[in-house]
C-alpha cells in the first residue's frame, strides 16, 4: 500500500504551498501506516501459538509513534482498542470479525512549519487469524491551513502479519490486490481530490531472530518478523506476552527510515483461570489474568496461590477479579515470600487487582480474608498473663505499705499481752508476704 504514497507524491496540486504540501504528504504517510503498518493485533498464547483464542473486546495497546517524509516529523501517540464484533461479508462468505478503533494525536515540525494532528480510524480483522478485511481511517493536520486526508480500503483477501507457530527460520509470502481511496482537502480549498488506487501486492515474510526487549511498558520477548514488498520493508517485533507488536520500524524501498512505533501500555492477557467458590448457598468465580503461564493452583476460604512462569527478565503482570462478598481485609499480594503493594480498584460487584513481578517462576499469593483462629493469639495470651502478674505485685505492695502503718496493740501493765477480743489467736505464724522483685 505504500505504492499509493507514490502516487500521491507525484500528483500536482496547485492550491498547495509547497511546505503544506510536504506536510500533506507526511499525513498520508502517517495515515497509510495506519492501515498496513498496524492492522492486526493478534492473539496468540505465550508459546506464539493459535488459535486467537484470546484477544477479547477491550483489550488496548497505545503505541509513541513518528513518520518522517519530505523534511518534516510527525510525533505522537496512538491507541489502537478491540472495540466490538461483526459478522461480515468477505467475497460473499459471512465472517466473524473484531473491529479495531484506532485513535491518535501528536505534533508536526520541520522545515518551519509546525502544527498538530489528529487521526481517527477503524478496522475489520478476521478472528480467525486477525487478517485485515478493510479499514477506513482519517486525520486532520493544522499547520497555518487545516488538511484533511480520508483513506479507505480492502483487499482481496484477509491479510494477517504474522503465521503461527512463530520460529526463527520460518518464511512465507502472501499475494493479494489492494484497493484504495484517498480523499484530501482543505480549509482553504473544501472541494475534495480523490485518488483511487488498485494494486498487486506480494509480500515476503521471515522470522529472522527473537530476544528480550525493553519498551516503555516493560521487558518482552519479541520475534522481530522482517517483511519486504516492492514499496519497502518493516522490521515487526511480536510479542506472545502483549498479543501485538512491540515495536515496528519501517523504511522504504532505498532504506530510508520512514516510520517508528514502540509500546507504551496496554491491557491483553494471553493467560487466564477461573476459581469457583461457594459462599452462603451461592456461586462466585475469582478471575485471574496474566501475561506468564499459569500453574499450580489452589485456594483455600482466606486466599489463593499460583505460580507465574515466563522467559527470564520478562516483566510480568496478573490482574485478579475478587467477588466482594469474599473480601473482609485488606488484599495483600506476596511473590514468594516478598509482600508487594499491588492497585486495587472496585466496581459494586468485584475488587480489581492488579500488580507486576519480575520473570522467570515465581509462586503469588493473594490474601483476601484473614486467616481463622483456633483460641486465643499466642501474642494476646502473654499479654493477659502479664497484665495479671502485674496487679498482683501491685496488690501485694499496697498490703505490705498498710501493715507496715498499722499501729501496735495496747500493753496491759499487770500482765502479758492478750489478743484483742475479736481475735483469735494464730495457730502458727503468718506467712511472709510477696516481697518486689
């Protein structure tokens, strides 16, 4: 599809000043990258195997992107979202299919002019492999006029980028025609110019290596998937544990950089477990999702515990959905024997939890009720015992002071002393009192 830049490099439009036109053509650029460079996230399970079993509607990437042409950049960022489902028709056959939202906005300079963008867009991808149907996309560019570039397009058949297993080694090619309309105008000039563009596209593809790499959502394995066409080639890095690209850069057909994207965030979970539990006669299920394997199980009435595993300085990540009807603590998250502060959030059903951990293996435990007691506390035992302890000191000092003051019986001159009336006399010698330590 990168033909089609071409040709609108070559077309003469005389409305334009010549800086406006170098940022119309960058526009397009931006807008086409849109539609090849970024069709398809698409699913696989950490091993880089289908099915697309699950990429699921609302899950997101956002991607800093930049597209160079003609002097000027084009600087922003993009979010590309699984925004619903559709039945379509592909060559008269009805198709399951995502449609995929992408949105962006970002800056343009060089060559004195500078401005802003925004872009818009949509796509169909096949579920069944995440092959690009059709898409429409638009973007809007201020600099001194505003430019407005619709693109809209289809091929002959659902074009995926990438075919699984991925392995170092690996090669195909695909062949397809590609049809597209680009539509621009102006605020100084609304009446649009249409371009239609048919073309033969055969492209080649080869998974020439994979390694850990570091974008700013973290440390992934990525297999960079080089792909070559008549208009250039893309270095494309997939990653199993993102489900999309982790980075992509693009270069034309003289091996001029001409487009860059890396991953910032994103929300897809390649790995997930359902835990079912009984409380009071009902049903609930803890959810967990993650972007590690996930083994080793359990639970018991107060928490859950499983093990995470993935390549070796991957960063991972799990979310789990905690029914509140369960929760009577506060959540506390340890990796091994490590307690984490994890982000809790909470609807009116369900607490959301949500922490990252280093790779490779590693066992989590998430408490959600406090363990029960069997009696006392070991802790609150010794403290009764001292406080007991203590007012028997207490108690024996205060009655030694009081004997000590006590004053002595009265002498009877003529006689030994007598006891007192009321008295008895003792049958053998008081005991001594506790004496203070």
């Amino acid at each position: 599809m990168f033909s089609y830049l071409t040709k609108v490099k070559n077309k003469t439009i005389s409305f334009f000043h010549v800086r406006t036109f170098a940022s119309l053509q960058l526009v397009v650029l931006a807008l086409l990258s849109l539609v090849v460079f970024n069709p398809s996230p698409s699913s696989a399970r950490p091993d880089a195997q289908a099915p697309y079993s699950t990429i699921t509607v609302g899950d997101w990437w956002s991607y800093s992107t930049t597209n160079y042409a003609s002097g000027l950049t084009l600087t922003g960022s993009m979010t590309e979202t699984i925004a619903g489902s559709a039945t379509i028709l592909v060559n008269g056959i009805s198709t399951d299919s995502y449609r995929l939202v992408v949105t962006g906005t970002g800056t343009i300079s060089g060559l004195g002019v500078t401005g802003t963008f925004t872009e818009s867009g949509s796509l169909y991808l096949r579920k069944s492999d995440m092959g690009a149907i059709n898409g429409t996309a638009t973007i809007v560019e201020t600099a001194g006029i505003v430019v407005t570039v619709i693109v809209s397009g289809h091929n002959t058949i659902p074009v995926a980028p990438y075919k699984f297993p991925l392995a170092i080694g690996n090669s195909w090619s695909t062949s397809y025609t590609d049809n597209t309309t680009i539509t621009q105008y102006t605020s100084v000039n609304p009446t649009p110019v249409v371009t239609n563009n048919v073309t033969q596209v055969t492209r080649s593809y080869s998974v020439v290596s994979s390694s850990i790499m570091t974008v700013g959502a973290g440390s992934f394995e990525g297999y960079d998937v080089h792909s070559t066409d008549s208009s250039g080639s893309t270095d494309d890095y997939y990653s199993p544990q993102v489900e999309n690209s982790l980075k992509m850069l693009s270069y034309d057909s003289k091996g001029s950089l001409t487009a860059s994207q890396s991953l910032t965030a994103f929300n897809a979970w390649p790995y997930g477990w359902s835990i079912p539990t009984t409380i009071n006669n009902s049903n609930y299920h803890i959810q967990i999702e993650s972007d590690a394997t996930i083994a080793n199980g359990a639970k018991n009435s107060t928490s859950i515990t499983f093990q995470v595993t993935g390549p070796d300085s991957v960063s991972g990540r799990a979310n789990v959905t905690i029914p509140i009807v369960l929760n009577s603590t506060s959540i506390k998250v340890f990796v091994d024997t490590n307690s984490i502060i994890p982000t809790v959030t909470k609807n009116s059903t369900d607490f959301f939890v949500y922490f990252t951990f280093g790779l490779s293996t590693h066992t989590i435990t998430l408490q959600y009720a406090p363990p029960p007691t069997a009696g006392l506390p070991l802790t609150t035992i010794l403290l009764i015992l001292g406080a007991v302890a203590a007012i028997i000191i207490v108690t024996a000092i205060t009655l030694l002071l009081r004997s000590k003051k006590k004053p002595p019986p009265t002498q009877v001159a003529s006689g030994p002393s007598q006891p007192p009336p009321s008295e008895e006399p003792p049958s053998q010698p008081p005991s001594p009192l506790p004496q203070t330590p």
